[in-house]
C-alpha cells in the first residue's frame, strides 16, 4: 500500500496467491474527500481495511497454514483430494479387479461458489463416488475373495439364474 502522488490517493496493490483469481493484481485507490489531515488518515484506515480484507480473502482460497506449513484443503479420505489449480474435489481410484483391472478412473467434484459450506457438500459428494468406486470394484473380486464369487469352489464363476461355469475341470 502506498500513496499515489499522481491520483492524490491511497493505492493498495495486491496479486491473488489463491481461488480463481490467483494471479490477477488487484489494485483499487482510496481517495480522501479533501487535502485535510483528517481526511487522509480516513483514507488510509479505509485502505488499510480493504488491504486486509484481501488478504483474508486470498487465504480463504487457498492453502491453509498448520504449524508453519503450507497445506492444501484435505479430504481425510484416502484417494479424494483438492486440486487447488482447478478449485475442485478429485477422486482418483485405480480399479483392482474385473476387465478395468489397473484402469484409473478419475472424477472432479467442483463446488458451486467458494463457501465453506459448498466446498463440504462437493467434497462429501466425491466421498460418495469414491464409495460407489469401492463397491463396484469388490464385485468384481475373483473367487475366494469375498466378491461374489466367495463361496464358490477354486475355479469356479457364477453365472445368471445360481448356474455355475467350473473351469480347469474334466466333465
């Protein structure tokens, strides 16, 4: 923040570090009513405000200070994280059964606006997905595994209708 001789005015410069105007330099003046002591000084404070409200704005955004380290918005979710570049919840999962085995699938939940309350409900959402991914997957889980082939013999799949394929064996 600085007074600028030219526009006679308090000039806040400030570049965003966080959300989707990272990088962008905000840079709004604050200009007293007259040339009185009082008056500038109104200016000043008003300007001061705003530098703050910025400030507190940009960290909201973005990364969050624990113990003195930088951290992103966690999940507590093995596989769901935030991408702060893109301002959205991801769930990345790579499939370890069926025909998809060691497919990645990849899904983003973005938020509607920045509250707080909007980036929960994505991020709950993306839990959710994350869920139906596991439980898709565990379906898929060959014999003897606790899929739906646990029960059945070594060598055996299930077909529809409780019918049973026997592989490996002499009719």
């Amino acid at each position: 923040m600085h007074w600028d001789k030219r526009r006679a005015a308090w000039r806040i410069q400030y570049r965003m570090q966080n959300g989707p105007d990272q990088g962008r330099k905000k840079q709004p003046t604050f200009r007293p009513n007259d040339e009185s002591p009082e008056e500038v000084e109104r200016a000043r404070l008003a300007a001061v405000k705003a530098l703050r409200q910025l400030e507190e704005e940009d960290r909201a955004l973005g990364p969050i200070s624990l113990g003195g380290k930088s951290a992103e918005r966690q999940s507590g979710v093995k596989y769901v994280f935030w991408v702060s570049k893109r301002q959205t919840w991801r769930v990345r999962y790579v499939m370890k059964n069926g025909p998809g085995k060691g497919t990645t699938k990849q899904l983003n939940f973005r938020p509607e606006d920045e509250s707080l309350e909007e980036v929960e409900r994505a991020r709950l959402a993306a839990v959710e997905a994350l869920r139906r991914l596991q439980e898709e997957d565990r379906a898929l889980e060959p014999s003897g595994s606790g899929g739906p082939c646990a029960g059945c013999g070594r060598g055996e799949v299930p077909l529809l209708d409780g019918l049973v394929l026997v592989l490996g064996e002499d009719a």
